[in-house]
C-alpha cells in the first residue's frame, strides 16, 4: 500500500503544476488577477474547512453564492471546480497515510472518475443558465437526500475488502465514472462513493482515499475545461483556492471534531431550501424566455 500512497501522491502533485501553471496564463492573458473580496475569502475557508471534515464543499459553496448572489448561477459549477482543486489537492496529500487500498483497485477507479469529469465539464460548460439552475437544483436535493442518509445511519454497512476484482472492479470503475460527471454539476462524490464501496463489500473507510484521490485528480481537469469556455469567476475561484487551503489545513492541523451532526442537519436544511430555490429560479427563467 506504500507504494500506492507514493504513486498517487507523485501523480497528483503533478497535475496539480499543470492545472495551476495554465490557470496562472489564463488569468495573466485575461488580465483577471483581482483579490477577493472578505466575503469570497470566507466562503473558501469555511467550505474547505468542512469539507475537510467530512460535510463537503460544493453544495455549501453553492448555499452561500446564492445567499449573496455574488457569482453567476449558470457559473458557479466551473467556479467551484478550478476554485477548489488545490484546496482537494493539500487534503489528498494531508490523509496520505489514510491510503489503504489496492493499487490497481484505486488507479482504475480514479481514473474512471477523472474520465466522466473530463466528459461532464465540456457539456455542463455548454449548457444554458435555466439548464444548470435545474441541474444543480438537482444535484443539491440529491446531496440532501444522501446527507439524510447519512443521518439516519441508513449507509450500509460494508464488508473488509481493501480491493476489488472481477465483475466488482468493473461496476465500481462505472459508477466512479458517473460520480465523476456528476460533480461537474455539484453532486459532491464521497457520499455516492461510500455507498458504492460499502454495496461492494469494501471497508467503508476505503471511501476516503477513493473519494479525496478521485477529486483532486478530476477537479483540476475537468478545471481545465471550464477554463477555456470561460465558463467561471475567476475572482471568486481565487478566494476559494487561497482561503481554502488555509481552511483545510486548520482543519487538518488545529480542529479534530466538532459538533458534526448538529452541523450536517444545518446543512441539510440550508441545502433543501437552495436546492428548492434554484428550481424555481429555472422555472421563472423558463417562463421569461418565452
């Protein structure tokens, strides 16, 4: 398993220059380096600070956008995935020693990931704004759906397997695939990973390094593509990515717990009601169009 924990890190730490050097040279060509205002540097902390502890960031991130109306609704998916690919990338890298499943099980599932991220973000950054508020009106009652689940202690409860084999190897390399296009939409994917593993009889633990892997892999390039259909907010993608590292490693370093399931039922109530506004904003957008 050393092995594995020091090929994915390699790897990552590669993609994470790429992505970071063409990222510079687009805001350098654009002339877009602009520093965050207050509240975009807080929403980069405080959603990378949770997501580090195990909430997640994009239905959060999405929450509070919306409650300020600071970014763009058909924008914020390419916002929140150049914006939080590095702060997924120093979590990968902080829970490491988290790694504890087979190399070839984890290879092909992250790179399952990373493939339906690279498919969803060249259609998502083509889509309409009424298209997106659906979608990622969607995509939040389903994160609500998944987060209730995971409040009812309704996850399963899995087996002991570290790797997969066989007919397993090849529904789990799918359903990463899928999760992988739908976070260009912002369904976050360690929810749907956990349950996978678990109905495939892997440790649920396993999910973590799945989960961390597979983001900071498929955010920096499915980033990429958002990128080039200037399809984000750079200013604000940049509070993300400055505050949300720090955000992380407060909550690596400093934080252990906090009161989870007093926040996640929060959460859940913040996301139901944005999930249920942004449809709403798509129907009102329908009808204008008409």
């Amino acid at each position: 398993m050393e092995n594995s924990k020091v090929i994915l890190i390699a790897l990552l730490s590669v993609v994470a220059l790429i992505f970071s050097i063409i990222w510079a040279a687009d805001l350098t060509q654009k002339k877009q380096w602009k520093m965050p205002t207050i509240f975009e540097s807080f929403v980069g902390f405080i959603t990378d600070f949770f997501d580090t502890l195990g909430i997640g960031s994009f239905a959060t991130t999405t929450v509070l956008y919306r409650f300020k109306k600071s970014v763009p609704d058909e924008k914020i998916p390419g916002t929140m995935n150049v914006g939080h690919s590095l702060p997924t990338f120093v979590q990968a890298v902080a829970f490491a020693d988290a790694i504890k499943v087979g190399s070839v099980t984890l290879i092909l599932l992250v790179g399952s990931a990373v493939a339906g991220a690279w498919l969803g973000a060249g259609i998502v950054s083509r889509m309409s704004r009424c298209a997106i508020q659906v979608g990622m009106g969607s995509a939040l009652l389903v994160a609500a759906c998944l987060l209730l689940m995971r409040l009812g202690h309704l996850f399963p409860p899995g087996g002991d397997a570290l790797s997969l084999s066989g007919t397993k190897l090849m529904i789990g390399a799918c359903s990463t695939f899928i999760f992988g296009a739908l976070m260009t939409i912002g369904i976050g994917a360690y929810a749907p990973i956990m349950i996978m593993v678990a109905l495939l009889g892997m440790d649920p633990a396993a999910a973590w390094p799945i989960m961390t892997g597979a983001c900071a892999f498929l955010m920096p390039v499915c980033g990429i593509r958002f990128l080039k259909a200037d399809a984000y907010e750079p200013r604000a993608s940049l509070g993300l990515t400055l505050a949300g590292i720090f955000g992380a490693l407060v909550a690596v370093y400093i934080f252990k717990s906090l009161p989870m399931e007093a926040l996640r039922w929060l959460v859940f109530i913040v996301v139901v009601y944005t999930g249920i506004s942004m449809l709403r904003a798509a129907k009102l957008e329908n009808q204008h169009s008409k």
